[in-house]
C-alpha cells in the first residue's frame, strides 16, 4: 500500500504512535529564523507531507518560544498540512515548561549527558508538566556524537537496552531518542549505525524512536532504520549550513549594498532544495533492496 505522508490524525501523539507501526517517518528540521522556516514549509507543501521544525535552545532563548509560536502560527497560513513545532535538546526543565506554555507541539528534554536517576527525573517532571497540554515529549538515552560530546568507547555512547527500559517504565516520555552511533554535524567518515542495538531497543519498548544526526547518514541507512523503529528524524546542519554559505557568498559580492530582501530571495530556494532533497529520502515508497 502507499505510505500517505499527509494523512490527518487527532492528535502528534496518535501520527507518531501510527507511523512507528506503519514504517513512516517524521521529517524534523531544525530551523532558525524566519527565512529557514518558510523555505521548510514550501519544501513541505511540494512534497505535500507533514513537517516538523525545531528551535536549538540558542534560538529559542533569542527569538523566544513565544515569538517562535507566533512565527509558525503565520506560516502554517500557507502550508498545505500540519507544521509541528518542537523544542530541540534542551537540557532545562523550565524551558520546556516555557515552551510548552508557549504552544510548542512537542518538547526533548535532554538528560543524556546525566546519569540515569537524574535523566529520569528531569524527564518525569517535563511529562507530567506535559500532560494536561497534550504536548509530546521526547527524552534521550545514549549519547549523540559530534559537537564536543566526548566518548571513550561504544560503551559510552551506544544506548544500553536496559537504561532504555527503565527510562521509558519510569518516566514514560512518547517517543525517546537513542544513541546508536550517528552524529550531529558533517563527519569526517560515514556514521557507523549500530542496527543489532537498534533493533534490541525497537524489540524492548514500543515508543516510536528518533534518530539524531540526520545530516550525512546515507538515505539507505535512513530508510533502514525507520523499517525498525524510527519514527521521527533530526536534520539541521545540512540546512544552516547551506543558509550560511549562500547568504555569506551573496553578502560578500553585494559588500555594503547587501539588502537581506534581495540575498534572501536568492538563498530560499537554495534551502528549500536542500529540504525537499531529504524530504525525498525520508519519505520513501519502495520496498529497500538490501
Ligand atoms: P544534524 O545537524 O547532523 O543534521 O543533526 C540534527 C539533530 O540531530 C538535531 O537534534
């Protein structure tokens, strides 16, 4: 059967819980002002899929989750379907709250870089803050590499079934990020996707799963790991870097007469290819030839 990617649910939880059982996949996009916004939500209206876009902590804190609410109330006006709007990594409780308040869909709480005791309590306080909003919360286990995360050993990153476990018993977040081996950021060499312990987590607990890092990892991997479990995927860095080096090659040329109009006319389209382009991936059709 085709895999409908704009199918209506009554709520995020029910999308998530649906696409875990049926092999789909949300598409989440970290995303930063309002230019990278709108450039997801046209990429989303070509492909006529659902979309996610998440605030980093640094751009929630600067534009502020109600700013950022606001922003995204103005672009659902010309999206085709649903643009969810989660908070991403956040390591403080009373963010979440803030965002929560503020109207966000979904909120991470991330107490990966905690021991266990710790990121269950901190988890536990976000969901049941969460609750009554009918916001959906995310919480991680394991450990996502790049970007200054220090690992010593696959022992250090890779989630441990049993932490997984008892995170989910425990502190019953919706849907739980894990660590099996991909990484924030462009890598130097491919991402090392531990599939033996993804398919142990997907076996040991029911809620959807989301793979971080999704800049880099091959589409076949991406694909791979949605057939097993992962029902929602992380990708920013290919997109604020694209947003970056294209507006920084335009300003450059412009020198004082840059005009962030006619630069970000120019750069939109750039981003929202670079969307649509993952979006494809993401959001495959076909049985994988493995
Ligand atoms: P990338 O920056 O590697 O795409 O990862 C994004 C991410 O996982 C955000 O949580």
């Amino acid at each position: 059967m085709e895999k409908n990617f704009s199918e209506d649910f009554a709520s995020l939880l029910d999308l998530f819980k649906a696409y875990r059982k049926t092999e789909r996949c949300l598409a989440s996009f970290n995303v930063n002002d309002n230019y990278d916004l709108q450039a997801v939500v046209e990429a989303a209206n070509e492909m006529d899929t659902h979309v996610m876009v998440m605030t980093y902590p640094p751009v929630a804190d600067l534009i502020t989750p109600q700013v950022f609410t606001k922003m995204v109330e103005g672009v659902r006006l010309n999206a085709k379907n649903k643009v969810y709007l989660h908070l991403d990594h956040s390591v403080s409780v009373d963010q979440c709250k803030a965002a929560i308040d503020s109207g966000y869909d979904s909120v991470m709480i991330d107490g990966s870089q905690q021991a266990l005791e710790e990121n269950i309590k901190m988890t536990k306080q976000v969901v049941a803050y969460a609750k009554s909003a009918n916001v959906v919360v995310e919480a991680e286990i394991g450990k996502i590499l790049g970007r200054g995360v220090e690992v010593k050993s696959d022992d250090d990153f890779l989630a441990s079934v049993s932490d997984v476990k008892q995170l989910y018993e425990e502190a019953q977040p919706d849907i739980v990020a894990v660590g099996i081996g991909t990484a924030h950021g462009f890598t130097p060499q491919e991402p090392k996707i531990h599939f033996g312990r993804l398919g142990e987590i997907a076996e040991a607990i029911p809620a959807p799963l989301v793979l971080h890092g999704g800049t880099g990892i091959p589409d076949l991997d991406i694909q791979k790991s949605i057939t097993m479990g992962m029902s929602k995927i992380n990708i920013g860095t290919i997109v604020h870097t694209t947003y970056m080096q294209e507006a920084m090659k335009r300003m450059n040329e412009a020198g004082m007469n840059a005009y962030p109009p006619f630069i970000m006319k120019e750069v939109l389209p750039l981003i929202k290819d670079v969307v649509v382009d993952r979006l494809k991936a993401v959001n495959f059709q076909n049985e994988l030839v493995v």
